[in-house]
C-alpha cells in the first residue's frame, strides 16, 4: 500500500498571506486540524490547529474582547506556520509515512512530487490503513499463531486453511518476546477444523476470538477523515 492510496487529494490550502482568523474558520468549517500553506502554488509551511490555539491570546491577557478579533484577522499563518515542513513522496510506502509521523511526533505529511503538493496523509489515513490490512471490518475469525520453530510457517499455514476449507483474509507476523508471532484473520465464525488442524501441524494458537462486527466501526470512521 502506496501513500498515493491513503493521502487526500487535493488538498484543502491556504495562502502564505491568509489570516490567521480564516485558516482557524477553515479548520472547523472543514473539520480539519492542518493546512499546507502556499505561496505561488509552492509549499512553503504547514500550520495545525495547535498552531491556533497557541496564538489565541492567553486569558491573562489584558487585550479586550473587541480587540482580539481585530489581531487574528491582521496576523498571517507565515508568523505561526512550521515552515520547510517533512513531507513525503506519493509512491512512499505508507509504512514510511507512519514511520517518520512517530519518529518526528507529527500528526501529518504534505504529499510531495516533483516539487509540486499533490495531497496531505494523516494519522487517521494509517488508522484507516492498518483497519483495512488487518481485515477487520471483514468480520470471521481472529486466530493468534506461534511460528517459532517452524519451518515453512505462512506457506504451510496457506495450505492448512486451504485443506479445511476456510478463506484466509488476512495474515500478519510481529515479534514478540523473542517469539514471531502471527495474526491470522479467516472467514469463518467457526473454524474448529483449521484450528485442529494447526495443531496437528505442531503450531500453537496462542489466542483465538471472533472479530468484531463491521457495523461496529461507524460510517464515520470509514467516510471522510480530518486532514
């Protein structure tokens, strides 16, 4: 899964000159907590919410009510903005998106190719991303499989699924004290013949439950998403 799958495009900007009053407007009319800012079509800088919140005048200060407004509607993006921001590249594995988020404790990426913006990729994207690799809105099975010690595991796991008539939807391993694990998702609310089956073939299944059910993920969290 490529960043070009998951990202926003196009999308939502502000100019380097926008007031820091609009691009607060923009983020709760678009319900969104970023914005790529531009200049002549180029990024420049990406301003959050955060941003915002940190150049609301503090309650301590002495500024009037009236006044407040009349400051945020003088005061640029350009003067709170991260300027030259990470960005990523479209065909970037989105592995590498979630990667440089958490190294760098960002929430989201400009999307960058050949120099011009082509989308934003968030937080929520890998969210989403990792939702639909794990195959959970698929419904079936969960089954947690110890590989350790075996030899050929995934191709004889494929082959056992196969054998006791069970779709395979999903598999991922991870490591886990000094084990690799696999997580294994079929489509099936009961697969006790896979499961024997598993372990006649010396694997142990470390953990087995039903996935949850697809309408417990709203149509909220599957629609459009924060950018």
């Amino acid at each position: 899964m490529l960043v070009r799958d998951r990202m926003a495009a196009p999308p939502i900007t502000i100019d380097v000159k926008t007031s820091i009053g609009e691009a607060h407007a923009l983020m709760r009319h678009y319900d969104i907590r970023r914005l790529p800012v531009v200049a002549r079509g180029r990024l420049v800088g990406i301003v959050s919410w955060t941003d915002l919140m940190r150049a609301q005048p503090s309650p301590a200060s002495t500024l009037s009510a009236w006044e407040v407004p009349g400051l945020l509607r003088k005061a640029s993006v350009k003067e709170i903005m991260t300027a030259d921001p990470i960005t990523i590249g479209p065909d970037s594995p989105i592995e590498a998106a979630a990667v440089i988020m958490r190294r760098q404790k960002i929430g989201g990426l400009p999307v960058v190719q050949e120099g011009a913006l082509v989308g934003i990729i968030t937080e929520s994207d890998i969210f989403e991303a990792f939702l639909d690799l794990t195959g959970f809105r698929g419904g079936g099975t969960r089954i947690v499989v110890d590989l350790s010690g075996q030899q050929r595991a995934l191709p004889r796991i494929a082959e056992i699924a196969e054998s006791s008539g069970v779709a395979l939807t999903s598999l991922a391993t991870y490591p886990h004290q000094n084990r690799r694990l696999a997580v294994l998702r079929v489509g099936s609310d009961s697969p006790h013949d896979f499961v024997q089956a598993l372990g006649a073939a010396g694997f142990q299944v470390v953990h087995l439950a039903p996935a949850y059910a697809a309408g417990l993920v709203s149509s909220e969290t599957t629609g459009s998403r924060p950018q």
